[in-house]
C-alpha cells in the first residue's frame, strides 16, 4: 500500500504526540505524584445542617497555627462568608454543597476542588502567610448569580 510522503509524516508526528502526552502523564504521575481529587466523604444535602462539621460551619482552631474552615455552598452564597485567620496559619478546608456543583478557588493559593452536592470536599494545607483579603470564588458555572459567589478569608497581622 503506497502511503502519500505528508501523510506519513502526519502519521509519525501524530505519533510523537501521542508518545510525548503518554511521557507527560507517567512523569506527572510517577514524578510528582499527580493523582485524581477524591472525595473525603459523604453527606446528605438534605442533612448538611444535621451532620457535622457542616453542623457548625466556620472557622474551628485544631491547634497551635492550624485551623479547619467548614464551608457550605449554595446558590449563590457561601456559609460562611468571611472568616479572619491570624498571618502565619494553615487551613483545611472541607465543603460541600446544598444544591449544584460549585467550585473553590482562593486567589495566591493552591485552593482548586469542586463542590459537589453529596460529597465532602477536602483541601489541606493552605498557607495564609501574607496579611490581606483573599477572595475566595466559585469557580464552577451554577447560575444567574454565579459571578457574584464569593467570599473573603481575612488574613491579619
Ligand atoms: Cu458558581
């Protein structure tokens, strides 16, 4: 079978390609072990208010420098929705959601996980050094009000 001289050289750049993602994938997986959100629990969306933490949500201190923020989403708010964090702490962060996919992202961290209704969210160790406001968005389309969902981590001095 005669094979046009461009089509072959598709071919094989198509199959660098390939190679080169394959490469990237196990380098990110096997190199900085790069793996798939998982769910850090479950809970009831008619039985958020019920269950905790999301009983109680807020800022809780778990020990010296390190806290757990307890967020719940709904359209189109968080609860809570500003919380203050001495400079210096650490903060994880479980959330869920009453009602549709949400999202969590925190400008100047590594903040990043969706909010799914059902399932507990669960981001560890976000470092608040710098003293400032920072904003806290949802960043998964849920809505007319999606633009506005925020809410702001207060970090002091
Ligand atoms: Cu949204």
């Amino acid at each position: 079978m005669e094979i046009d001289r461009y089509e072959r050289w598709f071919m094989t750049a198509t199959f660098l390609m390939i190679c080169g993602a394959i490469a990237a994938l196990v380098i990110s997986v096997v190199g900085h072990q790069a793996s798939l959100a998982t769910p850090a629990g479950r809970v009831v969306p008619s039985e958020i208010d019920s269950t905790p933490p999301f009983d109680d949500p807020g800022l809780h201190q778990t020990g010296p420098g390190e806290y757990e923020l307890v967020l719940v989403a709904q359209t189109w708010s968080w609860t809570p929705n500003e919380v203050h964090v001495p400079a210096g702490s650490t903060v994880t962060i479980l959330a869920t959601s009453r009602d549709v996919i949400h999202g969590i992202r925190i400008r100047d961290t590594n903040a990043n996980v969706m909010v799914i209704p059902g399932q507990i969210s669960e981001v560890k160790d976000v470092s608040f050094d710098e003293p400032g406001t920072y904003w806290l968005f949802c960043h998964e389309y849920c809505g007319i009000g999606h633009q506005g969902m925020s809410a702001r981590i207060i970090v002091d001095e």
